[in-house]
C-alpha cells in the first residue's frame, strides 16, 4: 500500500508540474548561456548582442553609432509554444500576457513587447511601448487581444528597443515570462503603456488649448543667423512660417507655469497646420521597402537643454546649442514620426504621450523640436500668421 500511494503522488507530482510547465514559459536568464533566443536588428546599420551577464540578468548591447538615421530597432525572440498549452486559448477570457524585468541607462527612453505567429500579417496588432522614466529596474507586461494562436503554431514573444541614438546602449533584462491568463481575474498589466500609434482623438475631448509663447528656426549650415522674418509670399500677402530642412530645424516653447503642479490625464496633441510640402525620392529602391516606407516623415522630439528662456527674436543655432553635443539637448529618442498632410491648411496632429505631456508640466521637457526624417522641406503656419489663429497648439488635459 505504502508502494503505491508513493507512486500515487509521484505521478501526481509529475502531472502537477506538466501542468505548471504548460501554463507558463519564464527565463530568469541565470545560466551561463543564453538559449532559444533569437537576435537582430534591422532597418539601419545598428549591430547589437544578447548576452548572458554574470549578475544574474541577460543584457541587449547596441552599437549604434555609425546608424545615420536613427531608424533601427533590435529584436530578441523567442518561440515559446513549446511550453504553453495553446488549447486553453480557445477559452473564453484567455489571452496571453508577456511579463518583463527591464532596466535601461539612458532614460527616458521606451521600450516595447510584441507577441506574433509563423501566420501573422498585421505586426503592429499585439504591440506595446513602455516607457522608462529613470534607470532603475521596472517590470513591465502586455495582455495579447484576441491573440489568433492554435496547437501546431509557433509563438512568438519579443522584447525590442528602437530608436534609442547614435551611440551605444544597453538594456538589462532580469527575466521574461509568457502565461496564458485568465483576464478577468489576472489584474492590470504593469508599467507605463504607451499605444503605438494611438487613434487621433476629437479636439473636444481636451480640457487646455494652448498656442505657443515661441516658435522659432535654427540652422546648423547658417548658425549665426536669426531667421525671425521666414515667410513665403501668398495671394492674401507675406505669411509667416516655420519651414524644416536637412539643416533647418523649427523649436517651440510653451507657457506652462499654471500647470506646474498639475497631472497630466493621457496623452495630448501638438496642433500643426500645413502651409506646404514638399516630398521626393526613390526611397524604395535605395533602402527597400521595410526602410523606405519610414521616408519622408517629420520627427517631433522633447528638448531637454539649452537655454530655458529664448527669445524667437534673437534665438539661433549658436546661442541655442551653446556648442554642446545633440544628444545633450534633445531626448535621441522621438516623440512621434508623422507623415504629414500635404494639402494646405489641412491640421497634422501629433500625439504627445502622457509621460511627455508630464515633463512639459512639470518643466523636465523644456520644448519640442521638429526636424525632417528624410528628404522632405515642410513648412507650418508660424504663430504670428493671423495672430496665432494657424500656428501651433498643444491640446491636453489635467487631472482635476
């Protein structure tokens, strides 16, 4: 009797860990070597390597400093269906969460999770940025929606930084985990998500609409020069616009004293209006289509240094950079990359997510800066055209 109650729990034990083992896929990245992962980057010249460190924890180590784009991303993937029981999917409320550790030394940049198959067509689907506002460690986890995953398919989890500069980075991960979860009982995911190109909300549903204080141009090519009196010459007469080249770059600043100690509820929009565009290039043929489909856009990015207080009427590339390097001025890491509307006076609205809208409150974020990604010239109704009625604005709400 002794014998078989013993060989009962065994095979209790055994069936109690084939369970565990079908429900969860986690690598807590403590052996000496990585494996089943995959690594690559792509769109650019970037180079990375995932390595297994001593501390317990794998890092992505990027080398990005002969990229001129600033366009690239680096992937770690891994097929993680051989370790979950894709049956228990087809289960009402069930859906697969994606869990992290993460830190980065560069805050504060973003970082993102996407979950696929061998069968996936629309790869933006179960996507989610992440934003990491220090250096700390953080733990970060996205909820697939209605994820299309059966038994026999691979699948297919990736933790991913893009975009980050021209320089070298790395991002420590201390573990990755995949669980099929019941939604309604798992509780909210963890970290600071930020939709990858969020739909465009109605401008009623925000609370502050607020013109720019200054807009103005600075030019590397011509540092010397303030270029106050930009215009172009329509039927109605001279109008004033901010106009991004290669060299010429347009920067706004706001008057947000009164919301100093406000919170900023969601994201908002940077308000654009278009005064003209114009595009080129056989981007296709010289980058190929996943690359030349970035091409022309304009890039909308935080300004984080230089001098708090300019004036429009005498700011230049000079006095602005104060010679110090871009990337201690601007977060290398974009906003948001917008193609834009091209008929004249047509609205570009840009999203400015929550934890950039917090920093414009708050005063980290001193500014945005807009420069051209590609061979475009695009120029903007300037604030003084009809007395701000064209120029930009920042739409927003605050927590009440």
């Amino acid at each position: 009797m002794q014998i078989i109650k013993k060989a009962f729990k065994i095979c209790f034990l055994f069936l109690l860990v084939t369970k565990v083992c079908q429900a969860q896929f986690i690598d807590n990245f403590d052996k000496k070597t990585l494996k089943g992962w995959s690594a690559f980057t792509g769109d650019g010249t970037a180079t990375m390597n995932f390595v297994q460190q001593e501390g317990g924890y794998a890092s992505i180590l990027v080398d990005a400093t002969k990229d001129p784009l600033n366009i690239w991303y680096a992937i770690t993937k891994r097929n993680v269906a051989p370790f979950l029981n894709l049956n228990k999917l087809k289960g009402p409320d069930t859906e697969l969460r994606v869990e992290a550790r993460v830190r980065i030394y560069n805050a504060p940049h973003r970082v993102n999770f996407m979950v696929n198959t061998q069968r996936t067509t629309d790869f933006h689907h179960d996507l989610m940025e992440f934003e990491l506002p220090d250096n700390n460690w953080h733990v970060i986890s996205m909820t697939t929606k209605n994820l299309d995953a059966v038994p026999g398919d691979s699948l297919f989890i990736q933790f991913n930084v893009t975009d980050f500069g021209y320089d070298k980075y790395q991002v420590d991960v201390d573990y990755i985990k995949a669980d099929i979860i019941n939604v309604r009982k798992a509780g909210p995911d963890k970290g600071i998500q930020i939709l990858y190109h969020p739909p465009i909300p109605a401008l009623t549903t925000f609370s502050q609409h607020l013109e720019v204080k200054q807009d103005a141009l600075i030019n590397s090519e011509y540092p010397e020069l303030n270029l106050k009196d930009w215009q172009v010459r329509e039927k109605e007469g001279d109008a004033q616009v901010l106009t991004v080249t290669a060299n010429q770059w347009a920067i706004l600043r706001l008057d947000l004293e009164q919301y100093k100690n406000a919170k900023a509820e969601g994201a908002g929009l940077l308000e654009l209006t278009t005064q003209a565009v114009a595009t080129g290039g056989n981007y296709f043929d010289v980058y190929g289509q996943q690359l030349g489909e970035e091409f022309p856009r304009v890039r909308v990015i935080e300004i984080f240094g230089g001098p708090a207080d300019w004036d429009q009427n005498k700011v230049n590339y000079n006095n602005f950079m104060r010679g110090k390097p871009y990337a201690d001025l601007f977060n290398t890491q974009m906003i948001y990359d917008i193609e834009l509307d091209k008929t004249p006076g047509n609205k570009n609205f840009i999203t400015i997510s929550q934890p950039v809208m917090q920093r414009l409150l708050n005063g980290t974020t001193k500014g945005l800066l807009i420069r051209p990604l590609g061979a475009i010239t695009a120029s903007f109704y300037a604030s003084e055209h009809q007395a701000g009625q064209m120029g930009p604005k920042l739409h927003f709400n605050v927590k009440k």
